[in-house]
C-alpha cells in the first residue's frame, strides 16, 4: 500500500511506525509486522504498530525510521510486508510446548537484540517458558546466546556471587566482595538497583560513591584493585536478558526457569568462572519449601558445568530480614559498620553470612585465607577503602551515611521476646516510606531474633523524605505485623 | 518523579505515554505500568511505553493524554504509578495455569476494551489459554464478557452460519442467506475480511456491492428483507475479541479454545439463536482428524447450549477447494451463477453444499420449505436481488463481474483423470496472484474432481493485475502440486 508521511519528531528506541487498523487488516499486515518502507531509492524496516487513531492512509514515523529512509512529512512512501524473522514460528513452537534446538533459541535471542521481535512475542515466549517444560539443554542454549550477543568483561578466572532475591537488608556483596578482593583473588562484581525490593546493591553503593562505570573502567578497577562494586545495569551485558525482564515484570512473572539462565549469562559474561548463589529459603521468599531450594540448587549446578562454570550454591535461611537497615542508605550503615570494625560492630546476623560466604568461595579456588582473619584484621575494609577510591571516593564513616529527615520509632507495648521478623511487611513499610526510589528512606529494626524486649522499647524506627508517606509506612509498622514475640514467662 | 512534556501531535488510538526506559527503571516504572500525569489541576491516566530513545527527565505524549491533562509542550508534569488494574492478576493466573473465577475473566475483558491492558499482556492471556486447559465454563465467561462489552443488533430469533475456515473457494453464504432471507427467516450475516486466506465472504460481497453499513442500516435492512450480506468488521461487535485476534494473529496463533468463543461471541452479538457452524475436516484445514472434529462439534454445541443458542455443526469435507474460483471476484461469479440460474449452473460442490446448509437450518427452525425448491424456483435470486439493492445496488450478472487482465492458463500435460485438489498451493498461487488485496486477481479451476482431463486441455486460469505477480503465480501453478490425476487406463 502506499500512505502519507507524518513524522514524529521524537526517537522510539526502535524502529517503529504506525499506521491506521483498518487499513493495516485490508493490507494484511499485522501488529508487530515487520514492513519495508520504500521510499524513492532508499529503503528501511519498521515494526508495525495499528492504531484507530492515525487517519486513513497515513503512516506515522518515529525519528529513526524517518532518517532511515531520508524522508520528510506529506511525502508518501510504499509499504511492503516483509517476511517475519524466523523466529516468530520458533516462538510459536516454543507456545505449542515443544523443545527449541539450539539455533531456534539462539534465532530468538538473536532478534530480541536487534528489536526485531514486538514485546508481545517476546511476553509470549517468557509464558512459553513458564508454562512448559523447559529443558536444562534449553536453558544452556538460551544463556550461551544472551552471553553472546552482548559485550563481556575482560577479567580472567573471576570469582562472583549472587542472591536471587527475596530477603530485605541483604546486604553481604560489599563486604564479601572486600574480603575476596584483599585475599588477591579477582571479582568484578556488577549489581543491579532494586525492581520490587526496597533496595539493590547498586542503590545502596550509589549512596556513598559512584557506581556507574563502563566496561573499561571496571576492567582497569579490578586490575589494580581486584574487586569493583558497579551497576551492571548499562553495560549491556547480555542485554537479551534485560529485554525479557522487562517484558516480564509488567505481569510480575518471575520464572525460575529464566531464574537460571539470567543469573548465570550476567556472571559468564563478567568472566566469573567461580560462582556463589545465594538461596534464601522461608516464607515469603521466591523458593519457599526444601524440595525446590535442593532442585534449583542442583539446576544451577548443572547449567553452569554445561557452561563451563563451577557454580557452588547456599541455602541459607531466608524467613527473616539480614541485618538492621531496610532501605539504601540504611544498609549502607549496616556494612560499613561491619567492615569498619573488623566485624566487631554492626549487625552480627549480617557479618557471620558475609564471612561464611567469602570462606565457600576461598576454599573452593583453593585459597590458605579465612574470611574471618581478613574482616578482622582490617585488611577487608582497606580494600573496600581502595575500592571506593577508584570508583571516585565517597563515604567512609557509617554516621556520615545520610537519613530522611522524617522520623518515627514504634515502641514495644509489652515484654517479651522475638521470635520471628517477617519479610513482608517490612518489605512493605521500606516501599511505604519511599524506597528504593527514596535512598535515605527506610526502616531500622531495633531488636532481632531472640532478643529480649521491654515495654516501651524502641522497635522500628522510620524514615522518609515526605511526612505524607512516613505517616503511611508508621500506619503499617503499627499494624504490628513485623515482630512476632514470644512470652518471657514461658521461658 | 517529574517530567518535561514533549508533545507528539498525533493520536496513539490509546493513552500512551513514553519515557526513557533508565528513568523507569530508577522509578520503578516498567512498561505497560498505568501511570497517573498532574499538571495543575488536571490528571490523565496513561499507558508507559519505555524507550532508550528519549532523553532523560522526558516525557512523549500522544494528542489523547496531552489534551486530557491540557498540558503544553515543554511544560513539567508530575508521573506517578498508578494503581495496575486487578486483571494482571487474573492474567498472570492463567499463565501459572489456574481456571479463572467468572469476575476474574470479566475484568480481563473489560479492561481489554478499556485499553487497560497491554498488548504483551493480552498475549500472555491468549498464550495461557493456549497452554492451560480452557474449561467449558471459562469459555462461557469469555464469550458473555466478549458480547456484553460490545454492541449488539437488535433482531429476534435470527439465524447465522459460520465456516472455521480454512477451505478455498467456499463461499456458500450468499446461496444460504439468500434460501434463509427468502424462506421468511431473519438472517442478520456479518462477515470477515480474509486474513490469511484469499477471500472472505466481506471481500467477495464487496465486488458487487456496498457491504459498509452500520448497525441501524443492518437492522433495517433486515426488517425489510430478511438478510444482509454485511462487512461485521467495523460494527464494534465483541470488540474484545477483534483486541485477541490482532494480538495472537502476530504469532499466526489460533487456538481453538478461543476460537469457541470468539465465533459464537459475534452470532450472539447479532441476535442468532439457532447457528450452523461449517467444520470443514482434511488435509491444510484447521481440523485435521476426525477426533478432533468431532471434539469441537461438541464443544461448540455445548457452549452454544451454555449460551441458549441452539448450535448445530457440519463436518464437512474440506480437502479440496469449494467452487470453481479462487478469489473475491472469482468467487462472486461462482455463487452468482448458483443463484441466477437456480442451481442448473455454476460449480455443483458450491450449490450442494450451500443447499445441504440452508436445509439443517430450515429443518431446526421448523419450516416445511426446502432449499433445493427455494433456489431452483428462483426465490432465491430475487431475495439476493432485494438484499443487494438494500444495500446499495450492485452487479447482478456472473458474467460483468471483473476480473483482472493479466492472464495465463496452464494445461494438461497428460490425459487422465482428476483424483484430488490440494487446498495449499491452491491458496498461494491465489496469494501470489495477489488476493486477498486485489479483488479481481485469483485463479480459475477448470477441472474438478472426478473430471476426466485430455492432453492439453484448460487446467488452471491465473488472473492477476501485475505481470510480475501472475508471473509467480503461473510459476507456482506449473509446479504441478494442485491437481493429483489417476491414469485412464487403470480404470
């Protein structure tokens, strides 16, 4: 068919254009059809969008599109269907349930990077996933090609780790990432900021120093100084895998089929060859029983060895918040508090699950170090010192570490003693207050488990930028939700 | 967070607004998020579309949103997230494999036609469908959701027939509506536009007559003469159902689970309550066994007896095409010669199967007429006169039906006789040819099966209106794959 040019004046981030539904059904041509726009001697592809709202006959162009093909408003192009990329029909394979072979994965990947795949056929592959049977051989193809079609950090025989999530106050990557990198071992370490948890590790270092680096300025960090703590976010480290997160998270899907292969493309494209997965285990978390830690254990076990990866996994306990801090700049005082006094000061629950995984990985590169010398003896947080100066400098001192101006505490109405912190609400009331967009806001949790309490003892203090939202998150600490206490008298 | 407006003067047929995808990704925002926009006084709702194309700090909006907020270009808005609709819930429901609660099912439905809902999420629907089991109880929730968030036309008792499709050449409802409209029954028929085959009945009403109407004009068209022969398209019946198909059909994706609903969502729609679906079984048709066949003649009757509508079916044989032209204006001149010569003439396939229909449905209802009589005694004809002239006038001879100037016939090589037609090379060389596009391309069979055939006679007929395209198409008819011939002697 042939249409009018509109232009937008604007760039879509894909080569996009829009045309009229109707005529778009009389033409054939489909949502998320791939066309060829000639115009003249020049030609470009385009994904089509159908919209009732553009007037018969036009086509409206976003800036790429419109460059492309050299064209300007009011001129009239010819639009052509081009032929769908193969993958479309590996996509449909994968939604009839069956198993894709290794190039068919790879096809997909392959043009979920180039933007030749619509986010509705990249959503129906993600459900694809989830709703069959996805195949260990699958999940190796499909993380080679994310790996592969992304840049990759240049650093030889690299240790990483990694938490799926889950747990608030989480806090052990600076300090583990410390503690190796002064035991002479190498890790890049990238972090992602928070999605749906009230702080990521990028966020919390964003408080005192600068995270965002490129590839090369981590690879020379972590030349001189072994270990760096970065975003990952804009490297484009197997960016195949952030289109696909994307997608996904408008209907908060979270396979653990995709669980597997995004984890471990992000860590073989740093080089990581030596890999810690923490799996928080308890209520509330993403693996709640024994049997489904144990089989994503072994999982992760086996892709990575099909990559070529020692992967070592932790289930550890996950029932309950790690450390005091919920929220940025809160956690931030939690691990320097740790790192700053060799473990003496800060919380305990914190440092003992920060050493207990440096040691998993020492021991498994053969290391003579124990993590707990290198905490205490000061020389970990020398390193995250150094660290922090190649980033750019930044805060050292855990009271430098800023919070919201707004504050409450929630005291204790009676005594007693804690028996359980549950995730959820403390999840809720760190996002209540403004996290994790909010970095100095958040929650302090006084007392931990097992810890004696007194009638009008202080047990959560928040913090928030805005009065408003400090009322809210204190409505819900009131709602007495987070502790459970047992009775001193029965004892 | 706040943003800087930029206005892009078009209309996006829904509340769409784009951000850079890193500010999102900092604010928690993901794509297809419903965000609330403030500007002063004003607020809008809008749909986010994330995009590494725009700057930082801005904000695209289309015509719709901008004039909603009454905001400006280069003006501050604030974004907020607003409040996901509670149908992502039900959605990511289906995909984890649960059967949906009736409410549940209506608010997906409801929020599909309200624009609330993505495209990647009206896809994770349809793939769930696909990949769950689809209850007959969720099939009715669909189907009522579907029709009472449409319009509806306003004829009592109606009859309607449906074909599923698949068989070239099949174009029985005009002969049908004719006997129906003409036996005194009220036969509202709507039809499609071909999507992926070389005519739909839309299209071949189309060459001779206008078949754009709107309800009110189809309502009295059928007060006055019983039927109509109109384009259902534009009329906004089941809308919800037109947003599934434009979604699933990038993928080329056709449930039959869906397909229950979506076909009886648009006979209910028009008031039908007694229905003949045509299921045409064979070799390239949707329904290739007689198990499967028969499981959606159940299905269908038993949803339809869900629904009070009394639903009869017809496994019919759809092995090979129906008529003797492929294509819309082939097609009309096939039925035309049915109907004007009261079925002494034209393709005898076409008027049996056309007679056979009209007779289960004069039978259900209860008439003493029979089809054969209304169509031999020509009352069938000047029904079809009265409809095409209530719609516009039209050409009412076979023989002023156009067909396209380029064309070349392909002939026998050798004497024998005509074993079967294929359906698939059929529907490409007619797809070549260029139908469903151009009205008076397509080709001609000159043999059916059964036809004995000499050395050189009349094989197939290919119209086209470009060289190049009947080129192609010849190409494809010379292959040799649409007829398969016994030899003479064997017999």
């Amino acid at each position: 068919m042939e249409a009018k040019v509109k232009t937008l004046d604007v760039k879509a981030g894909k080569p996009v254009a829009i045309i009229n539904d109707r005529d778009a059904a009389e033409h054939s041509i489909f949502l998320g059809d791939r066309i060829c726009l000639k115009y003249g001697e020049t030609e470009g592809m385009a994904i089509v969008d159908t919209s009732r709202g553009v007037p018969r006959g036009n086509i409206y162009l976003f800036k790429e599109t419109k460059e492309e093909i050299n064209v300007e408003e009011g001129e009239v192009v010819e639009v052509e269907s081009s032929i769908k990329p193969d993958s479309i029909d590996y996509i449909k394979k994968k939604v009839e349930g069956e198993e894709l072979a290794e190039e068919e994965t790879r096809a997909i990947v392959e043009d979920a990077v180039d933007f030749k795949l619509t986010d509705s056929e990249l959503m129906a592959y993600t459900v694809g996933i989830e709703m069959s049977d996805f195949s260990m051989e699958e999940a190796k193809h499909l993380t080679k090609a994310m790996v592969n079609t992304g840049e990759k950090i240049d650093v030889e025989e690299a240790l990483d780790k990694h938490c799926i999530g889950g747990v608030p106050g989480n806090r052990t990557t600076p300090i583990i990432v410390s503690i190796i990198a002064a035991a002479g071992y190498k890790i890049p370490k990238t972090s992602s900021r928070a999605i749906t948890s009230p702080a990521g590790t990028a966020d919390t270092m964003e408080v005192i120093t600068d995270v965002k680096h490129s590839l090369e300025e981590i690879e020379s960090i972590v030349d001189e100084v072994n270990g760096c703590l970065c975003w990952g976010g804009a490297l484009n480290l197997a960016p195949a895998d952030d289109e696909f997160i994307r997608v996904r998270d408008s209907l908060n899907l979270d396979p653990l089929e995709q669980l597997l292969s995004s984890v471990l493309a992000k860590k073989k494209a740093v080089g990581a060859n030596t890999v810690l997965i923490d799996i928080p285990m308890g209520d509330g978390t993403k693996v709640e029983g024994q049997e489904e830690a144990s089989k994503l254990s072994r999982n992760f076990k086996e892709l990575g060895s099909e990559l070529g990866m020692n992967v070592m996994t932790l289930v550890s306990d996950g029932s309950s918040p790690i450390g005091k801090g919920i929220g940025p700049a809160l956690e931030a005082r939690d691990f320097l508090e740790v790192l700053k006094s060799g473990g003496k000061e800060g919380p305990e629950d914190l440092r003992n699950k920060s050493v207990k995984m440096a040691d998993l990985l020492l021991d498994e590169v053969g290391s003579k170090e124990n993590a707990e010398e290198i905490l205490e003896s000061g020389r970990a947080y020398d390193k995250f010192k150094e660290i922090l100066d190649k980033q750019g400098g930044g805060i050292k001192e855990p009271e430098n570490v800023e919070l919201a101006e707004n504050r409450h505490t929630v005291k204790a109405e009676k005594r007693g003693r804690v028996k359980g912190i549950n995730n959820e609400p403390v999840n809720k009331i760190a996002k209540a207050a403004g996290c994790s967009k909010e970095k100095r806001s958040g929650l302090y949790l006084h007392k931990k488990e097992g810890d004696p309490v007194e009638e009008g003892d202080d047990l959560i203090t928040v913090y928030s930028e805005s009065p408003k939202r400090l009322e809210k998150a204190v409505e819900l600490a009131e709602e007495r939700k987070v502790y459970s206490f047992k009775s001193l008298l029965s004892e």
